[in-house]
C-alpha cells in the first residue's frame, strides 16, 4: 500500500521535501487540524459524532492526512508501522498495568466534564 505514496510523491517531484524532518512536522499540524475539527465542540463520545456526518466525513480526512504523513515517514526510515504499534502497545501493557490504569483513571474521571 505504501506504494501508492510513493509513487504519488516522485510524480510530483515532491519526495525531495518529504524529509523526516518536514513530515514529522506535517504530522503536527495535521494533528492540529484535526484536532481543530472539535474546537469549541463540547466533549462528546464517538456514538454522537457518528450522527453527524459532516463532522464524521472531517474527522476522516483529517485523520487520514495524519496517516498517510505517518506511512510516509516510516517509509523513507524503514520502519514497520504494525510491528511498532505492537512494540509500543507491549510497552503500555506493562507502563499501565491494572493498578496504574485504575488510579489514573479515578483521577481522570474527577477532571472529566459532563
């Protein structure tokens, strides 16, 4: 799949800007727009932003700005995107174990804004 970039970005000459450096930087602000998709939005859970197809159908390009920058890194570095997801949620399982979890958790739910 991660042919498809490829190809997409020497056609248009543009893999001599596609650095590790820039599209870590494209990931931020790719982040960002997403993320901007919810300002001023109250807190809602997934089940209402599903009902909401222009919000939905935002969230989904946003995000896959957010993924195609980050294939687009572990491309050029030769990284295995599933194997360091698996790696990395190998770390979290043993970084949050039951007791952690629970306690972040409980402090969380005190923040948590109805």
């Amino acid at each position: 799949r991660t042919e498809r970039y490829i190809e997409f970005s020497i056609d248009r000459n543009w893999d001599q800007f596609h650095t590790p450096k820039n599209l870590a930087e494209a990931i931020s602000v790719e982040a960002n727009e997403l993320l901007e998709v919810f300002l001023w939005h109250d807190n809602h859970g997934a089940e209402m932003v599903k009902k909401h197809p222009e919000l939905k159908e935002r969230v989904e390009e946003e995000l896959a700005d957010v993924v195609i920058y980050s294939i687009a890194i572990a491309t050029q570095l030769d990284l295995d995107l599933v194997d360091a997801v698996e790696s990395k949620m190998d770390d979290n399982e043993t970084r949050f174990d039951e007791d952690t979890a629970a306690e972040m958790t409980k402090d969380l739910q005190r923040w948590q804004r109805d």
